[in-house]
C-alpha cells in the first residue's frame, strides 16, 4: 500500500465534470479528487476503483486515498494539473 500527496489546485470547470465518489465505476481508469488539511487536490495519476479500494491504474498499487469526487481519465486529465478546483458539487 502508498500514500500519495496530491497535486493541489485542480480546476472543477475546466473540461470535465465531477462526480460525487459513492458513483464512481469500478473497472475504469479515474481521475480523483481528495480534500485534506491543505485544502482541494486531484491525483496526479490515474487510479481504479476496485473492490478492496483504489488502485494506481498504472502499476496496480493500492492508495490510501479517501477521494471525494471522480471524473473519467482522458488525455485532457495532464493538461489540467496545475489549475484551481472550484464548485465541487
């Protein structure tokens, strides 16, 4: 198992909506959103949910992660790294 620190300040508005985590699919290639004492982060790679948790979808590795909201991983998911997360629903 890792811990992961996510990349903070991902934008909600910019080319993707956020879904609340009690929806997300399991089987598929996520981008995750988490919010911790440092305020809102989404992961900088993508992860599965499965069964027993969450999963780096690249390597297989579980995360200790307790995200709040996912949206599906798609080649825009690098490109928004680095920008503000805002409006959560």
């Amino acid at each position: 198992m890792i811990q992961v620190k996510a990349q903070a300040d991902i934008s909600i508005n910019d080319g993707g909506m956020w879904n609340p985590i009690a929806s997300a699919p399991f089987g598929r290639n996520l981008e995750l959103a988490v919010f911790d004492e440092d305020g809102p982060h989404a992961l900088v790679f993508p992860c599965a949910r499965a069964r027993e948790g969450w999963k780096n979808a690249t390597n297989g590795a579980r995360v200790d992660i307790r995200p709040t909201h996912w949206r599906d991983w798609g080649e825009k998911a690098q490109a928004r790294l680095g920008k503000p997360l805002e409006g959560s629903p």
